[in-house]
C-alpha cells in the first residue's frame, strides 16, 4: 500500500470530531452566549446612537468582525490543543508509527478544526438573526471566505500546537497577539472612523483584510481593496502548509 | 537462510544535547521469530523500537523492514508495522472499541467490526468495549494497546515492556497472547525486564548494553555456550586429596575439606549427567557425601554476567 492513506486521514477527522462532541453543549453554547452578548451591548445598548457605516446598519456592520472574532479564535485553538495534547500525554506515538504524512494529518486535524469552526459559523450566524437583520450578498463567496479563513486559522493553530513546549506558549499568541490585532483590526469599526495615523498604522494590521474581506462578501463594501484580502488570506494560508511542510520533513518538535 | 523481515545496519542514535543512545546497531530479525532484546535500563532498548516505528531518527544507519527501506518506503512498511509503547499513553476518555476502531483506519485498514470483536475477545476486552480507558485497570490498559497495536493485522509487533506492572496471572495470559501471535505468523520483538520471560518466550535473544548490541543468538545455543551447572557436594569426613577417578570432573575442594565444588557443564543439562557421574565415582572411591546442592545457570545469570553488575 502506498501512496495516500485515505482511510488514515478519515480516521483522525471522525476521532478529532468525536472527540468535540464530548463537549458539544459547551461547544454551542458558548457562541451563541458571548454572540448574544455582543449583540445586546454593541447592537442594542450602543448601536441605537450609532449612525450607520457605508449605509449599513452598525448592529448588521459588526456581524462579520463579530464572526471572524470568534472564527480566527476558535480555529487556531481547536488545531492548536488537537496536536498538543496527543504530544502532551504521548499518545502522538500512534500518529508517528502509522502510515500517515503530512497531507493526511492535516486533512485530518485541520480538517476536523476547520469542521467545527464552520459549524460554529452556522451558530453564530444563526444566533444573530435574531438580534438585526443582515443580509448576505455574496453567500457562496461568504462560505468559501469563511471556509478559507477557518482552514488557514487551523493550520496557524496546529503550528502553535506543534511549537508550544508548555501550556503557556500555547495560550499566548491568541491572547498576546491574535486578540488584540483582532480588536483593532476594525471588527466593531470601519478604520476610516480612525484619526490619522491610527487610520494609516491599521492598514498594517493583517486583521483587517481579513474582517474587510469577510464584510464585502456580506455588504459589498470594505475599507481596503478586497482582492488584497483574498491574496493575503491565501498566502497565508499557503505559508502554513509551507511551514507545516517543513514540520514533517524534519521532524521538528514531532519526532526526537 | 531467507531475506530477514526486518534488517538494521549501522544504527547510530545522538540525541539532542549529544548523548548516544544507540552506537552502530547491526541486527537482522527472522520471520516468523519471536526476538527479545534484553538491557539495563537506559540501554537504547526504547530508543531502537522507536527508530524502526518512525518515532525516533535515526543519526545514520540504515532500516530495511520487508525488503522496504524505512526512510522512503515508510508508508508501506509501517502499514504493517505494529507497536505497544512502553508508557501507558493513549486518550483515556475514548471508549475501548472506538480505539481499536480507530487504530485500524488510522493505518489504512477497512473497517470490519468482526476482526475488531475478535481482537477485543482474545484479549477478554469484548465486555469493556464501551468502557472509557481510564476507568479500566492498568493491566486491562496495556491489553487496549495491545488491541490497538494489533489492530491493523501486523506482521511485525514490537512490544516494548509488555508486562511492566502486570501480575503473575496475566503476564502468562500474555505469554499465551504471543505465542497464538507466533502460529499466526507474527514476528514478535518484545524488550523486558524479566529474563524468564525471555527464556520462556523467545527463539533468539539479543543483548545491549550503551547503545550496543553485546550479543545476538538463538537462546538455547546462547544457554548451551554460557550456560553452567554448579553443584555443592557435602561431604561426610574432610577430604584432603582428590582421588583420580574424581579429579577428571571439573571439581574444587571447599569449606576445609567438608564440601566438593562441581563448576561445568554447559546450558543443555549436560552439567547435570556429569554431577550423577561425579557421584557415582565418589561412591566407588569410597567418599560418603550427605548432601548435594545443584543448579543451573539460568539466562539470568548469564545476563547479568554479559551486562556486568555495575551497569
Ligand atoms: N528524547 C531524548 N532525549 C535525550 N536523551 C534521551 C531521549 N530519550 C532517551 N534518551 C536517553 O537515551 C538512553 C536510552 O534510552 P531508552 O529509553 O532507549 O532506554 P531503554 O533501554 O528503553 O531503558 P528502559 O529499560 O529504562 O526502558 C537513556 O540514557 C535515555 O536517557
Ligand atoms: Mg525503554
């Protein structure tokens, strides 16, 4: 038997899935509590002052940013914890010793994190409903973005899995850096509301050609040029694989 | 002699931070064998499983495994490669079932719910098939990861430690595990602690020691080359001179005269027709003796022998 393991691949996807499940009520209910929060505070308490941005209601105008908030989260702390705790406790010695490479692993593992990031998507999506009306304008150009975004997140996550030698440096590149880039990077905001140089420095924030791509395919209108979006997301996305590429043929931080 | 399954040459292991754990491992093992690779702790033992499972890499050397070579053919061989760990590492919240389940897809297999039932019953696990892990005890822990290991249909199994911290009781079950393995065609490497089990399981031996290979060879010619009978003779009256008949023995006086001293013989039970001849010379030279004390080496002694005690 050579060539792809497709079966090796299947196998991880349904035991990561499985596996959420374990925690499926916390899972769904999370989203739906902390969307439905943002929405009372930043739709309901705020947003009634709030003019509308580029003509779209500024309840409707965060659900994008609200969505990647939770997308780029998620995805890279489902991959991320997916490969560390097998590395953690050992059981990565089943992965190691089976005939899978890198493409059926990460099929696997970022594809079961990529999985439920979408399904979180669904859910938030849904929660907000609820709350304002939204329209999307590009639907299948919406999916296949959040689809793209999921996937290079997970990817990101599952190098951070791999990196991180404790818990620690697994926690702190989401709260230190992907946090904080996240909340500037006009997830509540057009950065066109920014004063100079702020409205400048924030075109060097990744974030928000990620959030302005998302808000396009759902109101037709972004801050930045969009396919500059599309190129960054899938460039990133390729270095990922590129980096990951490199994991598996060296060994790094996988094999002693 | 056919083309060995499994076949390493020059096998050298430096880990990060320079220790060499494995110095130029030469080793070919036999279809169908059962092989124990016996050492100290910190021996390389682990470390050798683990270059040939993909877990560790190699410095240098070469793995061949079925003909294949290990550092491109990989994908083929370890499809056929089975391994149980030496720690008890595995998802403790899944349940027994689904584990092995995964194990078989994981290396390529299509599912078939009849061999899995087959596994999880030879290992009497078919009534814990829902249980999750961790509410099984340790020796039904080691059992799942066997299960797992020999979820794929191996032709290969490297069991490292199979019966650490397993009881009396079971360790013969799992004696009997590998030797159903064995008629199945299996080939076994299992590394342990407890010599016995060598002796009582394996067709060849292999000794390391630092990261070396000391002594590789099938165990009864390793017995009959090492092995030694040892018996103490008690005499009734002190002895100052040893008759003719008797100095052709390998015989020492001991204790002031009162006891005879018989080293030799060899592992094939050949010390212990000397020991009866011996006697018989005694009693025609006219010596009374009131008591014998014989034994044989067993591969113990001869291990710690090899191994030396300070290692
Ligand atoms: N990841 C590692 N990094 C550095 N040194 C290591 C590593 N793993 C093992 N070693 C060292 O390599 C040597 C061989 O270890 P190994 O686990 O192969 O021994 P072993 O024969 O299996 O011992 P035991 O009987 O205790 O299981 C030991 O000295 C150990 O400290
Ligand atoms: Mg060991």
């Amino acid at each position: 038997m050579t060539g792809f393991n497709l079966r090796g691949a299947y196998a991880i996807y349904v035991r990561e899935l499985m596996r959420a499940m374990r925690t499926a009520f916390q899972s769904i209910l999370a989203p739906v509590l902390t969307t439905s929060l943002y929405f009372i505070v930043f739709g309901a308490a705020i947003g009634g002052r709030m003019q509308a941005v580029d003509g779209v209601n500024y309840a409707a105008f965060i659900v994008p940013g609200l969505l990647l908030l939770t997308l780029l989260s998620e995805s890279t702390s489902n991959a991320s914890f997916g490969i560390y705790m097998p590395r953690f406790t050992g059981t990565i010695y089943e992965l190691l010793s089976a005939p899978v490479g890198v493409a059926e692993t990460l099929l696997g593992f970022v594809g079961a994190a990529a999985t439920k990031s979408l399904i979180l998507a669904a859910i938030i999506l849904l929660t907000a409903t609820f709350f304002v009306d939204y329209r999307i304008e590009h639907p299948i150009l919406a999916i296949g973005y959040i689809m793209l975004v999921a996937s290079a997140f997970s990817l990101f996550g599952f190098i951070l899995g791999i990196w991180a030698d404790n818990f620690e440096k697994l926690g702190i590149f989401p709260m230190l850096i992907l946090m904080p880039l996240t909340f500037l990077g006009g997830t509540f905001y057009s950065i066109d509301m920014l004063p100079e140089p702020w409205s400048t420095i924030a075109l060097f924030n990744p974030i928000v050609y990620l959030v302005n791509g998302l808000r396009w395919t759902f109101y037709g209108s972004s801050d930045v040029n969009i396919w500059v979006s599309f190129g960054l997301t899938i460039s990133f996305l390729a270095i990922c694989i590129a980096i990951i590429g490199f994991i598996f043929r060296t060994g790094y931080r996988l094999r002693t | 002699m056919q083309e060995p399954i499994l076949e390493i040459s020059g096998l050298t292991k430096v880990y990060d931070g320079g220790f060499k754990a494995l110095d130029g491992v030469d080793l070919q093992i036999r279809k169908g064998e059962i092989f124990a690779l016996l050492g100290p702790n910190g021996a390389g033992k682990t470390t050798l499983i683990g270059a040939v499972c993909g877990l560790v890499r190699p410095t240098s050397g070469t793995i061949r495994a079925f003909g294949l070579d290990l550092a491109s053919d990989w994908r083929g061989a370890r499809a056929r490669i089975g391994l149980v760990p030496q720690e008890l590492a595995t998802d403790m919240f899944e349940p027994v079932g689904r584990a092995v389940k995964f194990s078989r897809g994981l290396f390529g297999k299509s599912p078939d719910p009849a061999r899995v039932e087959e596994i999880l019953r030879s290992l009497s696990l078919w009534d814990k098939r829902d249980e999750q892990i961790r509410k099984l005890s340790g020796g039904m822990k080691r059992r799942v990861l066997i299960a797992k290991a020999l979820a794929h249909d191996p032709d290969l199994l490297f069991l490292d430690e199979p019966t650490a911290g397993v009881d009396v009781e079971l360790r013969r079950d799992m004696w009997r595990q590998i030797s159903i393995l064995r008629e199945q065609g299996v080939t076994v490497i299992l590394t342990t602690h407890y010599i016995d089990e060598a002796e009582v399981m394996a067709d060849r031996v292999g000794i390391i020691r630092n990261g070396k290979l000391l002594m590789v060879d099938d165990k009864d010619a390793m017995m009959a080359r090492l092995g030694r009978t040892e018996a103490h003779i008690n005499l009734a009256a002190p002895l100052t001179k040893l008759p003719a008949s008797v100095s052709a023995f390998p015989v020492t006086i001991a204790d002031d005269g009162m006891e005879l001293v018989y080293r030799g013989g060899d592992g094939t039970g050949r010390g212990k027709r000397d020991v009866a001849d011996l006697t018989k010379a005694l009693s025609a030279a006219g010596i009374d003796y009131i008591g014998i004390d014989i034994r044989e080496s067993t591969l113990e002694d001869i291990f710690v022998d090899l191994v030396g005690e300070s290692a």
